[in-house]
C-alpha cells in the first residue's frame, strides 16, 4: 500500500489528501451538531481546540522540539486570529443551519478571496470572473433562499466562509516554510484563549459519553485541517477546489440518515452554482500565475 501511494504524483497525493480531508470535516460538523443539543457549541469548540495537542501528541513526538518552532510568527498570529472568529461564527451556525445547506453556503470560500483580493490587493478583475462571481453569488442566494426567510445561521456560516478565506491565504503562505503538524498544533492551542472566553459563561463538565464525542471531533478535526494542510502543500489550489464539493454529497448523506434533513433541489442548483464559479475562478488564478 505505502508502495502504491510513493508511486503517485503529488498531485493525486493531494486529491487524495482534499477527499479525506473534507469527510473529515463533515464528520467533525456532524458530530458537533449532535452533541450541541447537550452541551453548548461554544464549549464544544472550546474543548475541541483545547485537545489538539493531545491529538497530534504522537506526530509531535516523531518531529521533534522543530514542530513547536515557526519562521513566519507574524502569519501564524494573522490565521489564528481570522480561524478564531471564523471558528465560533461556524460552530453556532452549525446550530441554527441544516448540515447540507452549511456546507453548500462555506464552499463560497474561493469567491469572497477574489472579492477581498479586488479590494484590499487592487487586483484588477475581468469580465468573465466578474460573471463567475455573479453566477456564485446568485447560487448563494438560491441556498440562502430569502424569499423564504432570513437564515440567521446561514448568515453565520456565511460570514464564516469570508473570514475562512482570509485565514485561507495565512495557510498558504505558511506552507511555504512550516509542516502541516506546525501549522495545525499553532491554530489549535492559539484559538483556546479566544474559544475559552465565548465557552465561559456555559461550561458544564462532559459526562463519559459526551467527553467521547468531544474527543472524536478533536480527532477528527485535527485530522481534517492536518490533512487539508499537506494537499495545500503538495497541490494546486486550483485543481484541489473542485474536490471540495464532494463534501455537500458526504453532509446530505450524514443529514439525512442522522437528522432526517431534507434536500431539496434548491441547495442542489445553488451548489452547482458556487462550486461551478469557485472552480472557474481558480482555475483563471492559476492560468494567471503561469503567465
């Protein structure tokens, strides 16, 4: 098996690496979701972070005193800043937003990155990615649904997906020169205090059960944003953002068969819509960078 995977281009390595990765967030998503009806979701976000060092305990042990050591301290401040806010914004939007829905509005990530590069870079911007984003936004709309009602928590994931992508570009920059573990141990402990002070006011101790659950999100979410770490590295954005959709097929099937979520055929349109102008964009940066 580790001869099959040696012998794959880092390309596919990193495909590979996005599948894992985004099932491993739904299942963190999912996971949250069911416990939030016990423990508040401020809390759980709190404990998940708090656990990462004991997560990546063993991968910290194989690399070393180097894990703890980073070269760029500026960026790694900047990520735990934006994944702090979008982190809380996220987890009690999880609570208000049906599991599919959530995931279709996040993967608006690639358009609110071109939207915030044409205001705070100056980057100048074509037609046809102005017509990308217009598509995209049109596709947010149509899973927001605002004839309907307005969806407090979808505006909670959505203001989560524009602070994500902010911390996005951090992570990218930090693949530059720190390991994934590196990156993943700084976020973790550096978004406790931040978690800590929203958890306070509703901190009850877990029971068994219930610490079990915990201790599945932080695995699993380590695992994800780890993983999501080292495909950034090894990949292309803009061949890697595709595969990112798998992950509104992995929320419908985990919300419908744990909290019997309908779908209905407004998300699926509205999700072809994003990821249909999230890929295209990317793909245009990358045609960009080769030029």
């Amino acid at each position: 098996m580790f001869k099959f995977i040696n012998d794959l281009s880092n390309t596919s390595v990193s495909i590979i690496l996005m599948i894992i990765s985004g099932l491993s967030f739904v299942v963190m998503h999912s996971a949250a979701k069911y416990l939030s009806n016990e423990i508040h979701i401020f809390e759980i976000a709190f404990l998940r972070c708090a656990l990462v060092i004991v997560v990546l305990a063993p991968m910290i042990y194989n690399q070393g005193l180097k894990t703890f050591i980073t070269k760029q301290p500026k960026f790694q401040f900047f990520r735990i800043l934006t994944n702090s806010i979008a982190m809380l914004c996220f987890f009690y939007g999880l609570t208000l937003t049906p599991l599919s829905q959530l995931t279709a509005l996040n993967l608006t990530v690639p358009i609110f990155t071109t939207i915030l590069a044409v205001i705070f870079l100056k980057e100048r911007i074509k037609v046809r990615r102005v017509i990308a984003l217009l598509i995209g936004f049109v596709g947010t709309v149509i899973v927001l649904r605002p004839d309907i009602s307005i969806n407090f928590g979808g505006l909670l994931i959505l203001s989560s997906a524009l602070i994500w992508s902010m911390s996005l570009i951090f992570i990218k920059k930090l693949t530059e020169t720190d390991s994934s573990v590196t990156i993943s141990l700084y976020a973790g402990v550096g978004m406790i205090p931040a978690t800590f002070f929203a958890a306070y006011p509703f901190l009850t101790m877990p029971n068994l059960n219930q610490f079990i659950i915990i201790l599945f999100i932080a695995i699993s979410g380590t695992i994800a944003q780890t993983l999501l770490n080292s495909a950034f590295k090894r990949g292309q954005l803009a061949v890697l953002l595709p595969f990112d959709f798998l992950k509104l097929i992995w929320s419908v099937l985990i919300g419908y068969t744990l909290f019997s979520e309908s779908t209905p055929y407004t998300l699926w349109l509205g999700g072809f819509l994003i990821i249909s102008a999230s890929s295209y964009i990317a793909w245009r940066e990358s045609r960009k960078k080769k030029l």
